[in-house]
C-alpha cells in the first residue's frame, strides 16, 4: 500500500466500526493526500477507554493534505484536531462545513471541549487552512482561533461563509478580521474572508 498517495473516504453510515481503527489508518497510513467525510472522522472520535476521553493512536506521517467534507455528522472541533494531531507534517487542511454545525451537545460541553483544549498539536508546517460553509458560530470560530493558535507557519487563512447567509457580518463588525490576527502565532498570516 506504500504506492497509495490519494485516498477517499466516504462513509455513508457508520457500519464500517466492524472494521477496528488500526485496519483504516493502516490502509492509508502512506498517502500525501486525504479526503474524507465527517462520517468517516466521527468513527475515529475519541472514545471513552478506562474512564478516560482517549483520541486515536496512530501517524499519518505522509499527510500533506486534508481535505473534511462534514456532510450529515456529529462532529465538533475535538474530532478534526484530535485526528490532525497524528498528521505532525499536514501542510493544507481544507474543511468544507456545508449547511452542517458542529455538534454542541451534552459531549462538547462535559468531555470534548477539555480534551480540544488540552490538545497541543505539532502545526509546524501547516501553511494553508480554507474553512467553506463559515457561518461564524462559536464552535467555528473556536476552532479557527486554534488553529491560528498552533500553526506558527501560516501564510493564508480562507473563510467562505455559507452561501450569502451572513454577509451582514462583514459590514457591521469589521474588528473580526483584527481580532483573527491578534490569535495568529505566524509572523504575518493572509487572513482571507468571503462570502457568496
């Protein structure tokens, strides 16, 4: 399987649990490229193991590039980091949120939310971050906050907003884009925001 650089995983249900975590990620252990679905990621989760919130264990040390269409999920941002923690040399992360939010639950608040800020992931040369279906949620802005936190190489940061559903945002709070800035760790980061 060495050969493999793209993969594509599309999950329609969560059948493939059967399957044990190990079996997956060594099938795409060795690829540059990564495409997968929040059905996929949401399989991978952290689990509880021995009382304890446990995330998977494993390296995607290959990865250049993750591509996270969320589609129907129950995912929150302690899923996708927790996942790239495992992906030391990621260099673009490209999320494509859809009419879908992250989950905000009963998890989020008691369990996810601790071990998300607990997470110190290894962003070294993560230089490419593009989030589509921004609608500047609190879980979203959450995780872009994080991630222009961690990456200390950053050049561009891209926010599409969910089809010209918040293009108010833009005109009444222009100090966002400030604010964004003022998270970054890169010396000078592009931070981009559009809508549509």
């Amino acid at each position: 399987m060495q050969l493999l650089k793209e993969a594509i995983l599309n999950f329609r249900t969560r059948s493939y649990r059967n399957l044990s975590q190990e079996e997956l990620i060594l099938e795409v252990a060795y690829v540059n490229v990564l495409t997968v679905n929040g059905t996929f990621l949401e399989g991978l989760s952290p689990r509880f193991v021995d009382s304890e919130l446990r995330g998977p264990q494993f390296l995607l040390l290959n990865l250049k590039e993750f591509n996270l269409s969320m589609g129907i999920s129950h995912i929150n941002p302690c899923d996708i980091v927790v996942f790239l923690e495992n992906c030391p040399f990621v260099e673009r992360i490209f999320i494509d949120l859809g009419d879908s939010s992250f989950e905000n639950g009963y998890y989020w608040v008691y369990h996810a939310k601790e071990k998300f800020e607990q997470c110190n992931p290894s962003f070294k040369r993560l230089k490419i971050i593009e989030v589509k279906g921004f609608k500047f949620r609190r879980l979203e802005i959450e995780m872009v906050k994080f991630f222009l936190e961690k990456a200390r190489s950053l050049e561009r940061l891209a926010l599409v907003s969910s089809k010209n559903k918040y293009p108010k945002f833009f005109s009444q709070d222009v100090n966002i884009y400030e604010l964004f800035l003022s998270w970054g760790k890169s010396p000078k980061p592009k931070i981009e925001m559009f809508w549509r």
